[in-house]
C-alpha cells in the first residue's frame, strides 16, 4: 500500500486513543524494534472483533509494550479478563507503566515468562486468543493452545504473510519464514479450523474453531 492510501485508509478509520498514540510514539522512539507495535489501523480492527465476538476471556501470546493488548480491552466487555504473555523481563516495566494508565487495568493480566512455560499454568476457557510471538513457536503454541479454546472460538494469528517472503520460503532459507509458512500449511489443512488470510499489514489470520 501506497503512502497516500494509507493514508486515505486511516482518514477513514476510527482514532485511536489519545493512550495508545503515546504509547506508539514512544516504542517507536525507544526501542529498535518499535514497528512491531500494532499501530492504530490493526488496533481498529482488534476492537472491531472484540466488539463482534464479545468474547469472554483472551489471551495474547505477545505483549511487546502493551499496545494490542490494551486494544483488546478496550473492545471487550467490563467483565473481560485479558491474560498476556511476554517473554522479555526487561519490558515488564514499560508494559505495566502504561498499564496503570488505562480504565481497564484491573482488567489486563501480565505474564511474564516463556509462551508453552505460562500457558501450562492457565487454565482457559479463551474465546479470543491473539498470537503474535515468536514465529517459530506458533505451531507449538496453537497445538497447546487449542484444547483450551471452546467450539466457536477464534485465534487471530499476525505477520503471517511475513513480508511476503511465504511465497519462496525455502528460497529465503530462515527459521521464521519457515515456521510461518508451516503454520500456515497446518491451518490450511486442518479440518477442526476455519480460517481466512486477510492482507492486512504482514499478513493477519482469523481462525475460528468449529
């Protein structure tokens, strides 16, 4: 997408909060890899669905500064609880200080440890669960993941067209393009999933479990 359509794409998109904009600003700012945040065109979305499904507890696998995982809240109900995963310790402070800013930080649960290490501690049922780790451990972490998801419930998988190198992943010959591009096959395949690709940013995968 162009500079100028998306730019026409966001004029005609919802605000962001004025929370999340420093929130953004200041990852992008700060950290080396600041484009891994969300940004305001997914974090729409990741309302929008919350707002549609009304799910009554998610999980994230991927917290990074806390953008989509306050993006999640906001959508959802006062009664929803949002547990989140990050593996780097050096982080937590960063997400819990933006945490204690939102309305809904008596609602957002912060774990902090290994993705497969937490999941085994928590117990489910998640009627949303947004992955966005690690590539390599997608696989493993929707295989733990999915006896904990009732029938009816979706994951929302992200950066699954991967800066497009899915198209030639044994040509790009890295362990992230190939673990996506495996991903991607084993949903594909998987008679128990309903998924649609959506070219949103690098790729974003609605799953629902039948």
């Amino acid at each position: 997408m162009d500079e100028a359509l998306e730019t026409y794409v966001l004029d005609h998109t919802d605000a962001e909060p004025e929370l999340l904009r420093r929130l953004e600003r200041d990852t992008q700012l700060r950290l080396l890899n600041g484009r891994m945040v969300s940004g305001r065109h997914q974090g729409r979305l990741l309302v929008m669905l919350c707002r549609m499904i009304k799910p009554r507890t998610i999980l994230e696998l991927g917290t990074f500064t806390g953008y989509s995982a306050l993006c999640l809240a906001e959508g959802s109900s006062d009664e929803t609880q949002v547990h989140t995963i990050e593996h780097n310790d050096e982080l937590e402070a960063t997400i819990r200080g933006w945490f204690d800013q939102s309305p809904y930080k008596n609602r957002l649960h912060l774990h902090i440890g290994e993705a497969l290490d937490v999941l085994a501690t928590l117990e489910g049922p998640f009627d949303l669960v947004y992955l966005d780790l690690d590539k390599r451990d997608y696989l493993s972490c929707l295989q733990a993941i999915l006896p904990k998801v009732p029938s009816g419930g979706f994951i929302l998988a992200d950066n699954t067209l991967w800066g497009g190198k899915v198209l030639r992943p044994i040509v790009a010959n890295d362990t992230q393009t190939l673990a996506i591009s495996e991903f991607n096959q084993y949903i594909a395949n998987h008679s128990g999933l309903q998924t649609v690709l959506l070219p949103l940013r690098d790729g974003l995968t609605l799953i629902r479990k039948a």
